[in-house]
C-alpha cells in the first residue's frame, strides 16, 4: 500500500496556524445581520400587531436574538472557575534532547504558541480575585507535535493524596450548602472540619496560609506542575521531572488586610493587572524550570516522589532554567477564550509521560469527563482556543455541534477503501508510546507508609519562612480558625499544628483563646476495615533545616516594572516636582497616577496645569504600590486638611509599601498617625523617602518600591488605617 507523504512543518507555518485558529470576526464596515446573514432593518422593535399592540410570533429575528441570549450562559468550572488569561508563547534555551524527544524542549529555533490561564480555585466566576486561595496556572502549549497542557498551580503540593478525596475536598471548601455562605474563602467550619481530620493536608495548608495565597499578581507568581511526570528521551530512557515557572519579576504578595480591602475596591484587580501590563507591552516573563531525577535514584529521597503533598527541595535537586515563557497577547474575547479553553493533564506530547502519582491518575480521568458537561459534547477539541496547531486526522465522527466536515465513506481503521488513512505513525515519525513501565503487584485499594509522613515538610516550609511571614501565618490561621465556629474543630487543628511548630501552635492558640491539646492526630480518613496503626501519621523531623526557596523574602528584588505609583496632589502643587518624578518611574518601567480631591486639572505653582487621572472616591491606596507627595505648600496644606489623602497615606504606611514625600512634609506627616511617631531621619531604611534634594529623593524612592515592602514595619510601627 502506498503511503502518503506527511507533510512538515515550518515554524513559519505553525504560527499561520495558530493565527488561523483564532476564527476571529471583524465588524468593521458590515451590516448588522441575523445568524441567518440575513440583513437586519429595524434593531430597535419587536414585530407587534399595530403600534400598541402584542408582539408577534412571527417575529423570527426577535426570537433569534433572544433565544441565543437566553443560552449565552454556560456551567461554570466546577472549581477555577474565576480565571483571566493570555496568549504569548514558549522557547527552549537549549535542546534537552539527552532526557526528552519533545519537540518544543529540543529545538531552540522554535516559538511554541501558548495560551494561559490563571485562576482562583474556590470562588465562583463573578468572586474576588483577591481571595487567600491557591491561584491555578495552567498552561497550554500549541506544539508541532500536539497539545501539552501543563495544568498547575501556584503552589507545589496538593491537599490531598489520592484523587478519590478530591470530590469531599472541594465539597469542603465551596460555600456551605444550606446558605451558600461564604462565597471564596477557606475560613469556615467545613473546610477546617475536613482539613482536621486529614493530617495528609498539613504540608499544603501552611502554603495556603502563607502569603503565596495572596499573590501581588499573577505574574508575580511561581507555577508549578504539583506532580512528578516522566520525560522519555528518542532511547526510550525516562527521567522522573517536577515542573517549575519562575517569574521574572519575582514572587510578591500583598498584605491580608490589603487583600481583603482589594476586595472591594477592586474585585477584578489581577486580571486588571495582567490585561494592562500585556497591553503596556510589559510582557510578563516566566523561566521554565525543571528538577530531573534520573530513574535509578527514584528511592534515593526520604520522601516518595509520587506522594503530591512533597517537594523536592531544590536544595537536593537543583531547578535548572531551560526556557522562557512570554506573554504578548490579551485575548479579543473572553467567553470563545479564556471561558473556553479546556486544560487536561492527559494533553501530553511524545517525549513527556505520567506517573503513578494517585492524585496525577484520577485527574487523568477528571478533565475530559467535566469539559463534556460545561462545554455540552466530544467536539470541544474543535473550538478555536483547543485547536491542535498540529493537524488532525482520525475516525472519530459526530456529536453535539461537530464542526469538521469529514469527506467520504470511510470512518474506520484498518481500511482499503480510504488507502488506509490515516495511518498509525511509527515512533519514528513522532507516533506516541507510552513509557512501558514494569508493574508486578496486586490489585489493591492501599497507600504506601512512604506518604504518611505529614508533617516533617510542613515543618520545613514554616521554618523557612522571614520573621514577617511567620507572623503572617499565625495571622492567617488565626484568623480562618477564628472564622470556623467549632470549637472542637479549631483543637483538632491545634494539635496538628503542634506537630508542625510547638511555637505556631501556640501562638495561634492564644489567639483563638485555647489551649494546645496533647495527643496523636488522629486520621479520620482511613478505609472502614483499616488497621490504624496502617494509617497513622509519621512523625518524622526535617532532614533539612530550612530551603531558601521557600520563602519570598529570598525572591529577586530591584525591578519597578509596572509598579503602580500614586502622586498625590492638590492646587498648588509643584508641578516640576511631579515632572521630574513622573519622568524617572515611568523610565524605570512604573506606571504613575495621580490622584487628587477632584478629577480634572490642578494649578500648578508655576502656572502649569497638572491632568488628575483619579480622585479620593474612585482610588484607594490598595490599589498602588508606592506613594509620592510632591512640594507645593497649598498642595501639601490641603492634602493635610484632607481625611481621605491622611487615610491613603496611613494605609500605605501600614500595608509596608515605599512612600516619598518631597518639600516641606512636616504639615502632612504630621496628620498620619505615623509621621507622629517617626524618626524622619531614620526614616529611609523603613522606605519611607522625605527631603528636600530631588534627585536623592527620586534614586531613594525607586530602590524603596524595588524592595517591594518593608515588612518589619509591622511589628516596629503598627498603625490603625
Ligand atoms: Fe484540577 C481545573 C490544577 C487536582 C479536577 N485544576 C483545574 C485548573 C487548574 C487545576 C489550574 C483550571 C484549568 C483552567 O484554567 O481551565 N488540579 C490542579 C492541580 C491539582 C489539581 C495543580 C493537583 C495537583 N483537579 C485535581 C484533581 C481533580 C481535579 C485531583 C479531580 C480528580 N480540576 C479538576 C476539574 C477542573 C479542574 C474538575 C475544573 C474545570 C476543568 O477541570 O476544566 O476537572
């Protein structure tokens, strides 16, 4: 039989085709129509009998337009159903052809097209953005060789073990059923009811209460691929692999009383972020980072490397950086998008394998079967945003709205008729083969004893943590434990925490006006004819003291790109102050505003007009990171006599960020409830930037907001805003 010649393809051609999958419609220039094309007269009345009278039912473009809008609404995710995405694309530094055939991890030549999307977990579509919750990011790469979907979060364990638990987890964690009360949030009695009973959670919940969960923004974020997944190199050799995204910004979180003020002022504020930053053309940046352990040491770790609660401490396997990922593009819309795109762990490419991680294999399961239901068939393959760039070629026929019109009589395989097309593809010419692991076990429904040491990594993680962030979680824990009504939940909690840190168990205890209780943790999530002892916890120590790594104290520091800086002014002000200033942060990448008791245009104390881009009402301090208060003795007299100006200064004070004040100061600080306490002359090591020399003032401010906060201020000046 002949067989047809397959046609390659050039990086030229790929990213044609992911131009084209894009079916994107211009208006520009047309008609108004129905679905039909029929061109539309009259938009603005329904068909009545008279001018007064009924609408008719004859009226087939009402009932056009109208039937499509009573089903514009599809099932939300069942969980990350709030989300914000992007398109950019991916390159590999250098071939990594001696551990893996995937072409977009081998061919440094190539930019693979990449769609993401970030999410939060709990919520539903409409919820805050700035919820304590883990931040999904989930990536899917156009290769030559199909789709790969690296399907993770921003933190790089799991709550659960095995993914028959998931279900239970999120029925948890989703508002309470009866009242559907409280919409995105952990901080209630059944999500702290399951996490009590299920010592296995310990490690993730510390990352879940730590400052990760409150992210400055998506792209200040770290992703990770959660499970060990194999690469196979052309010999057949397989790695065991952990993804890493490494952002270029570095990792930054806001403050919790920020966050949930955030809240409200802006619910939309990380997707408002990424979409500005993208439309800046400040393209977010991540490094593709990998820990490979080679197939021999799979038993080397104290740990088991398919137990999801476990990192592997980069300390023991360093993260190589392999390649960039880049986004340039906001999407033209966000239902055919960003609400479309369907993510799968099982969209793998030759060259990148499973493992048997128990949480990894239900997944595996899980993604197809929820995309059926939220996007109604088998044919969601064929939306534009899920279209392989790679050809597609099958006997697979039908379904809920089909798009593909398949020619001929042929649908089957092997065939004659069709001159047996399409062909299987050897692997030489890129046909997938699973990795032929060795399996010799019966057919249990266990868990190995190498997953239940629950605690010697929680450990780790609190250990690692700054002064501040510790403080922080004692916070967070007191406050969703102070949140769940149970008393015997908030003990049970006490006791696994004592397990973690005696000294974070206590503090949280006193908080909550509790003691510690004594005793094993008990695990409640054990099989009904289990033997205990099979199921009990492990409580094992650290072998490591503390890993870098972990905390966001150690990110990279310096860079301003795409800070937001408020100017805050009034008539009067010293618009050469503001020139000078606006002209150095936006040369450093910062984005400023300025905002004043009223929209429209300052006086300035030269006679220039200053723009007002915001006013008290519309702009809060949360929603900057910097503040600066040029010169100008009306200006500053007014913004004195301002209580909304006082309350923006005192809440960036408490929220840690840079703030400079320039001219005579004095009469504003005075008002703050910190300037009352400051040393001005001590002043700059807390980033606070006051004085009368611009040009240090502009150098001292930029390195301030470049060190992101000050946290320490915290516990040195801690200030009612
Ligand atoms: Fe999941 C969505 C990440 C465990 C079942 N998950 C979803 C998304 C991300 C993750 C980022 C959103 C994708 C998007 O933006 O559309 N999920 C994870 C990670 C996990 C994890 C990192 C643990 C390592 N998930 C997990 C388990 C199950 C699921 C154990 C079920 C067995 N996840 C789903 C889902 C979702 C989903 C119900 C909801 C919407 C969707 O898939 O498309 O199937």
């Amino acid at each position: 039989m002949a067989k047809i010649k397959k046609p390659g393809r050039t990086p030229e051609a790929t990213a044609k085709a992911a131009d084209l999958m894009k079916n994107t419609v211009s208006d520009e220039g047309t008609f108004l129509t129905s679905n039909q094309g029929v061109k539309v007269n009259d938009d603005q009345n329904s068909l009545k009998a008279g001018e007064r009278g009924a609408t008719l039912m004859e009226d087939f473009l009402f009932r056009e337009k109208m039937t499509h809008f009573d089903h514009e609404r599809i099932p939300e995710r069942i969980v990350h159903a709030r989300g914000a995405g992007a398109h950019g694309f991916f390159q590999v530094y250098e071939s990594l052809g001696n551990i893996t055939k995937a072409g977009f991890l081998t061919d440094p030549s190539r930019t693979t097209p990449v769609f993401v999307r970030f999410s939060t977990v709990a919520g539903s579509r409409g919820s805050t953005d700035l919820a304590r919750d883990v931040r999904g990011f989930a990536v899917k790469f156009y290769t030559e060789e199909g789709n790969f979907d690296l399907v993770g979060n921003n933190m790089p364990v799991f709550f659960i073990q095995d993914a028959i638990k998931f279900p239970d987890l999120v029925h948890a964690v989703k508002p309470e059923p009866h009242n559907e009360i409280p919409q995105a949030a952990s901080a209630h009695d059944t999500f702290w009811d399951f996490i009590s009973l299920m010592p296995e959670s310990t490690h993730m919940i510390m990352w879940l209460m730590s400052d990760r969960a409150i992210p400055r923004s998506y792209r200040m974020m770290e992703g990770f691929g959660v499970h060990t997944f194999r690469l196979v190199n052309e010999k057949g050799q397989s790695s065991f692999v952990k993804f890493h995204w490494k952002p270029l910004l570095g990792v930054h979180s806001v403050a919790w009383d920020e966050a949930q003020k955030i809240s409200g002022k802006d619910p939309d504020f990380h997707r408002r972020d990424l979409w500005q930053a993208i439309e800046a053309g400040q393209f977010p940046e991540w490094e593709l980072g990998l820990q490979v352990v080679p197939e021999k040491d799979e038993h080397k770790f104290e740990f088991d490397l398919l137990d999801p609660t476990k990192i592997i401490p980069e300390e023991l396997v360093p993260v190589q950086r392999i390649g960039k990922l880049t986004l340039n593009r906001n999407p033209d819309n966000f239902f055919a998008e960003t609400e479309q795109v369907a993510f799968h762990v099982g969209h793998v490419v030759p060259g990148i394998d499973f493992t048997n991680d128990p949480l990894m294999q239900g997944r595996l399961f899980s993604y197809t079967d929820t995309q059926l239901i939220r996007l109604g068939g088998p044919n969601f393959h064929e939306i534009p945003i899920n279209r392989p760039v790679a050809p597609v070629h099958n006997n697979q026929r039908d379904g809920f709205m089909r798009q593909t019109i398949n020619p001929g009589r042929v649908s089957y395989q092997p065939n004659s008729l069709g001159g047996g097309c399409p062909f299987q593809a050897k692997m030489a010419d890129g046909g997938f083969s699973s990795y032929s692991e060795r399996i010799d076990a019966k057919k249990v429904r266990e868990r190995s004893r190498s997953f239940f040491d629950h605690f010697s990594q929680a450990t780790l993680f609190y250990n690692s943590q700054s002064e501040p962030e510790k403080a922080h979680m004692v916070d967070a824990f007191s406050f969703e434990l102070g949140k769940v009504q149970t008393v015997a939940v908030r003990e049970r909690m006490l006791l696994t925490l004592s397990k973690v840190q005696k000294d974070l168990a206590s503090k949280v205890a006193y908080k909550l006006g509790l003691k510690v209780p004594k005793g094993k943790v008990i695990n409640e999530g054990i099989p009904a004819d289990a033997d205990p002892r099979k199921y009990a916890p492990i409580e094992a120590k650290p072998s490591l003291e503390q890993s870098d790594a972990l905390s966001m104290a150690n990110t990279i520091k310096g860079n301003i790109a795409t800070r937001m800086i408020a100017i805050l002014a009034a008539d009067g002000v010293n618009e050469s102050n503001i020139t000078k200033m606006q002209a150095a942060l936006t040369a450093a990448g910062a984005v400023t505003k300025t905002v004043a008791p009223r929209l429209g245009f300052l006086q300035g104390t030269q006679g220039g007009q200053v723009e007002v881009q915001e006013s008290f009402l519309t702009a809060a301090s949360v929603m900057f990171d910097a503040v600066y208060i040029p010169g100008g003795d009306n200006s500053v007299a007014t913004l004195a006599e301002t209580p909304d100006a006082v309350h923006f200064l005192n809440e960036a004070y408490r929220h840690c960020k840079a703030i400079a004040i320039e001219g005579d100061c004095e009469q504003v600080l005075a008002k703050t409830y910190f300037g009352q306490k400051l040393e001005i002359n001590d002043a700059a090591t807390d980033g606070i930037v006051t004085g009368k020399n611009s040009a240090s003032i502009v150098n001292d401010f930029i390195a301030a907001i470049g060190q992101h906060r000050f946290w320490e201020r915290e516990v040195a000046h801690k200030v009612p805003a």
